[in-house]
C-alpha cells in the first residue's frame, strides 16, 4: 500500500471524526459536515517557446469531505480537505507525438462565502484561497506506436497555493458549486525534459461538485 493512498486516508479519517465532533457539539445548527464529489476540467499555463502544439484541457475528478460553519451577515466558511485530480494533454504537430501530463493532489481550500439564505434556499459567491500538496505527478510522451515514455515525479514541487472563485446553490441537504482554480506554484522544480517549456508552468481550472450536507 503507498504512502500518498495512507495519508489520504488518515487525513479523511481525521478530519471526519473533527467535523462530526464538532457538528455534535452545535446546539444551534450553525455548523455542517458532508461529503463532496465533482468534476475538474483542468490545463497548464506558462509553458515556454512550444510551437506547433495542440493544448487540450483533461477532465478528471475530486471527491472528499467539508465542513461548514455560519457567520453573522450572510457569511460562511467551509474548509475541505478533497483529493484532486488533475491533467492536461497535447499533440504535436505533423510528429505523431502525443503527451500527457496527469497529476493527484491533496487540496485543502477555504471557501469564504457570502450569501443570504431564502427559508433554506441559499445562493452564494465564494472566494477560496487554498494550499495543496502533489501525491504524483506524471508527464509522458507516446509516439504513433505507442513507445517512448518519460516520467517526471522525480522533479515535482509537492507544495501548491492559489485562490478560487465561483458560485453555488444550497438546498434541503444539496451543496451545488462551480469556482475556477489558478495555482500560484510551479508544477516543476525543473523539469528534467523539455526544461525550459516547462519551468514556468503552473496548473489552472474549472471545479464543479455536488455535496450532501448533515
């Protein structure tokens, strides 16, 4: 069993038996836990001196576990401890070359949110400035016969940080949201290949999920 699946899981364990604890000592119902799963469609900026290449966005998923708590003036926070995972792709112009770069995180935003709530209808706007720490990160490249693969966890920064922004709806017990996410880290200390397109890039994208809230 690996070491990135092991404090996963620990760290969900703990932050479970935190919130239920903390979600049993509000008498006033102002607190919240729940569970969250979601989609990401998610890209890299800052690459350096590429021609002739077709970027594309990858979809891929998160899911994880929230807790929320109820401030005076329609504000909220909700700080969520979620795996992340992430990707992007390209295609090289007339060389039959295609590269991936997949990569999971453990990702810990705290949404800010600001919203009136209508007799347990509530829309809200949120901003999210969160931290991260990379489990793997891979980038390979096939070539028409399916050959030639590089991987590149070796020279991963493990530590990430940006901010989010975005929009939900919150009823009965469902949590509906969508933010954009920019990374403010660069995904390599150095590359190791292709170094100089990739110094500089940094992970940026769209986060939709659903939650259920107890």
């Amino acid at each position: 069993m690996s070491r990135s699946f092991l404090s996963v899981t620990l760290s969900l364990v703990l932050l479970a038996s935190a919130m239920t604890s903390l979600s049993a000592w509000d008498n006033g119902k102002k607190t919240s836990w729940g569970i969250k799963a979601g989609l990401n469609y998610s890209g890299v900026t800052g690459l350096n001196g590429i021609k002739d290449v077709d970027l594309r966005d990858n979809t891929g998923f998160n899911v994880g576990l929230a807790f929320k708590a109820k401030l005076p003036l329609f504000f909220a926070i909700q700080p969520e401890l979620l795996y992340f995972q992430a990707g992007t792709s390209a295609r090289v112009f007339n060389s039959g070359l295609d590269g991936t770069l997949y990569n999971g995180h453990l990702y810990i935003p705290l949404n800010i949110q600001w919203g009136p709530d209508f007799n347990g209808f509530r829309i809200y706007a949120q901003v999210s400035p969160f931290i991260g720490f990379t489990l793997f990160n891979r980038f390979k490249w096939e070539d028409a016969a399916g050959k030639h693969i590089e991987v590149l966890s070796g020279d991963t920064n493990y530590f990430m940080g940006g901010v989010g922004a975005g929009i939900g709806v919150e009823f009965w017990r469902l949590q509906i949201s969508a933010k954009y996410n920019w990374n403010f880290n660069k995904l390599f200390k150095d590359s190791g290949f292709l170094p100089h397109a990739f110094e500089d890039a940094k992970m940026r994208g769209l986060e939709i999920s659903v939650g259920l809230m107890f």
